[in-house]
C-alpha cells in the first residue's frame, strides 16, 4: 500500500446546459495514508453570475506524488 502526498486536484465547475463555467487546479500539501479519509477547505474566486450559474461539480485527481 502507498501514501500520497502533494494531490492535484483539477475541479470543473457546469451550468445545468453542460457547458463548463469555470476550471480550477489546487493541491492538497498532506500526506494521505491507505483508506484515509481527509476533510479539505479552498477557496475559489468566482462571480455572482458563475455562482448562480452552476448547476453540478466534476473532480479529478490529475497528479500525486507516490512514497
């Protein structure tokens, strides 16, 4: 079993037609063990109408650094 550590996370905000709003990239700087489970806080800048506009939020792991 591997720990991770530095996760990128590639986050995809979609109006509810299925055109995407906004896309935004963080990383989470923590080392995270087999079957651990995390609670993590970002924020992201966004307008009024891109708030109002979204409808449904995608995420993927894009990239993790393997111990």
């Amino acid at each position: 079993m591997a720990t991770f550590k530095d996760i990128n996370i590639n986050l995809n905000f979609i109006s509810k037609t299925g055109t995407s709003i906004k896309r935004d990239d963080i990383v989470v700087y923590e080392f995270i063990e087999p079957n651990q489970t995390i609670k993590y806080k970002n924020e992201i800048e966004i307008t009024n109408q891109q708030y109002k506009d979204i409808n449904q939020i995608s995420w993927s792991i894009e990239n993790a650094v393997c111990l």
